[in-house]
C-alpha cells in the first residue's frame, strides 16, 4: 500500500467528499492557522475571523467545531504520510527510516509535528473529543507504510511486525527529543545508531534468527 493510497482513506470529516472548492480553502487557511497556534481552546469566532470566514459557515461546511478539529486532524495525517511517496516499494526499512527521519527532522515541519504531538497525547490520554482514536489510526498508518517496503517473507512474520515497531518507537522517540531539546545532532546520531543495526542480516526469510540481533 502506498503513501497516497493510505492518504485517499483518511477521512476529513462530514461532507469530505463533496469537492467543496470552499471548504477546502477554508480547511487549508485553518489549517495554517492551527499550525501557529494549535488546537488548545481553538474557537471557531477568532479562527472564522483570522480566515475570512464566519461560525456559521464553518459549521454549515464541517458539521460542528469537531467536525473542523477532525478534517484538520485528517489533513496533518495525510501530510506526514506524503514523506514516502518517493520511495520505491523496493526501498527497506532503513532507507525508509532515513527518509522519514530526515523528514522529521526538517525545522519547516515543526509546527505540523507539534501538532500531531498535541492530538497524539490527547488521544493517549482518552481526552473526549475529536482527537479520540487519533494516535491508534496513526500508528496504523505507518505500519502499514513501513510493511510495503519489507521483503514479504519478512513483513508477515513476527519478526517482521516488530521490526515495524522498533522503527516507529526510535523514530517517534528521537522526535519527541528533537522537539525538546532542538539538538537535531544528538537525536540524528541515535537514529543513525538504529539504522546501522537494522542494515543488518534481517533482509529476508533467512534472517527469522537475525531479527532479534536488529532489535538490540
């Protein structure tokens, strides 16, 4: 499954598919102005008024103030989803991890990061509201991203599912470092260190033993 693929499954809320060429301006301007300012005690009167807008017609085009929270939700997932599209299916694990990492790593993309912590950790927390199962469809997301790019006589296994998860774990945790400290060298060292490993004998049926030794 491709990153588009996966992209084209996420819903954006009521009316998504109605190629609203309003809403979808609308959805990008709020989108730019959730990036500034976050999802924290958003209101819909001073966000309607910094895009040219109104409450009403919010409403009238997501449905409700959730409704707007889960398209904007919905259009952060399929941003960070696009980090692989330029990858061939052919690419493995490391090389994938490498392109996503430096993804993550890139300042432009801090703001849409520090967005999806927020809703990350709201969802984790079972926070009501429309964040709720945010951080499982993400996870599921990236498994599914990163299962392409393995071997299939490896992404079947146990083996190869853990893989996956050792590789979402490094990268999730360096990132929520990068976004603590700034210190892109100390955090890029870490996940250099991974990749290293995960270059290793694990590139197919024979490496079932080699698995665990990429996990270390």
């Amino acid at each position: 499954m491709t990153a588009s693929e996966v992209a084209v499954g996420i819903d954006d809320g009521p009316g998504s598919g109605d190629g609203s060429a309003r809403r979808r301006e609308l959805l990008d301007a709020a989108y730019g102005w959730v990036l500034v300012h976050g999802l924290a005690d958003m209101s819909l009167r001073p966000l309607a008024e910094a895009i040219g807008s109104s409450p009403r017609v919010l409403l009238y085009l997501f449905g409700s103030k959730d409704g707007l929270v889960r398209a904007l939700l919905g259009r952060s997932r399929a941003d960070q989803l696009r980090v692989l599209e330029s990858l061939p299916d052919d690419a493995g694990l490391a090389a994938v991890a490498e392109g996503v990492w430096r993804w993550l790593s890139a300042r432009e993309h801090r703001p849409l990061l520090r967005l999806w912590l927020e809703a990350y950790s709201r969802s984790v927390t079972g926070e009501p509201g429309p964040w709720e199962g945010f951080a499982l469809d993400t996870v599921h997301d990236w498994d599914l991203l990163l299962a392409a790019h393995q071997p299939s006589s490896v992404g079947s296994t146990p083996e190869g599912a853990a893989q996956r998860a050792l590789v979402l774990a490094v990268l999730r945790g360096s990132l929520l470092d990068l976004l603590a400290t700034g210190d892109v060298e100390r955090t890029g060292a870490a996940v250099a260190i991974h990749l290293r490993a995960l270059s290793g004998p694990v590139r197919g049926a024979e490496g079932a033993g080699g698995s665990a030794r990429d996990g270390e």
